[in-house]
C-alpha cells in the first residue's frame, strides 16, 4: 500500500482517500495525481517515517527515487534516509536507478501550475526548479496560504476572546465574593480583551482577498 505525505493536513493519509476536483485529462492533471500517488510515506511530516516498509520491499528504485523529487525532498539526503531504512528489510536502493528518478521528478515537479498549488498547501521550496515560473507560481500560492491561515487564527483568538469576555461578565455579574482587588484585575484584562478584539477586527478586514 502507498501512504502519501500531506502537509496541509499534517498527518500521513492512505492513498485511496484522496480525491481529485480537477478534469482528469488535463495533463497538469495527470501529473498532480502522479505526484500524490508516487509520494511514498516521504517525511515532509514530524511523525512520517521517510518510506514506509511495503515501499521499500515493492517500490522500484526509480520510483523511490521520483517520489523523492516529488516531494522536494533533498536528493542525497533522501537516499541516505531511505537506504538506511530499506538497509533493514535486506533492501539496498539502486543508486542510478533512484538518480534517474529522481531526474524525472524534478521535471515533473517543477511546473507551474505545480508550484502553485505546492505554495496554497503551505509547503517549504527548497529552490530546485530552474524555470523561475515555478517560483512566481509557488510564490503566490504561499501568499494565498498565509492569508488564510492568519484568517483562520483571527477567528479562532477572537472567539476565545468572546468567551473570556463573556466568563468575565458573568463574575463580575453574580461573584458576591470578589475582593476590590480581584475586580479591578478582571476590568483591566476585560479591557485589554476589547482592544485586543478590535485591533483584530481591523487586521480581519484589511485582510487581502483570496
């Protein structure tokens, strides 16, 4: 079985659960689901070993050596980690047929459209691609990706924020017992709270459109 890395969701996924939104006889296409389907357990993920056991016994050196160009992974690095791993099951990864693999998936790897959504799941570049389109495409997937993730984080601290303001109330409201002291301590974080929600507020709608 093939275990595919996926960053944006930052856990390893069976293969056979990823879906495809595009027309599959787009040739971008083609080349997006090699990509998914040839990335073997490859450790772009804290927790994902860098090729899972079926890959080393069943995988051909080629294909180990494409995923790896796939996944923007370090050549040598990558053959280093493998071949220890695959060292273990009897396994000794064929050095010119990984390389050639490995060639091939850097081109693959390094078109645009690629680059794009390369950069919209937040992934790291390590600058591989010659054709500078890749880049600008990688560039602006990334743009997009830290928007949303900051919206995200926005809403989230904001919502914290509505609970704790609302927490703060219902002391202030029914607490019989607070000291002075206390009280004044609760006023100022309520405080604190409110410009710390507007602030966001503003931050949320200067946010770019994506």
């Amino acid at each position: 079985m093939l275990i595919v890395t996926d960053a944006s969701s930052s856990r390893c996924r069976d293969v056979a659960t990823v879906k495809c939104s595009f027309p599959i006889e787009s040739q971008d296409a083609m080349n997006f689901l090699k990509l998914v389907v040839l990335i073997i357990s490859f450790g772009a993920v804290a927790g994902c070993a860098p090729i899972s056991r079926e890959s080393c016994i069943n995988d051909s050196a080629y294909d180990i050596g494409y995923a790896a160009a796939m996944d923007n992974a370090d050549r040598m690095n990558r053959l280093q980690s493998v071949s220890k791993i695959c060292g273990k099951e009897g396994r000794e990864i064929d050095v010119a047929g990984y390389t050639e693999g490995f060639d091939a998936g850097t081109n693959a790897f390094c078109v645009a459209d690629n680059g794009y959504r390369w950069g919209l799941r937040g992934r790291g570049y390590n600058g591989v691609c010659a054709d500078p389109a890749f880049g600008a495409a990688y560039d602006d997937g990334l743009r997009i990706y830290k928007v949303q993730q900051r919206g995200k984080a926005i809403r989230e601290r904001l919502e914290t924020i509505r609970s704790r303001v609302a927490n703060i109330q219902q002391i202030l409201d029914e607490d019989k017992t607070l000291t002075e002291e206390r009280r004044r301590k609760l006023v100022r974080e309520w405080d604190g709270l409110l410009l710390e929600r507007r602030d966001l507020l503003a931050e949320q709608q200067s946010l770019p459109p994506v």
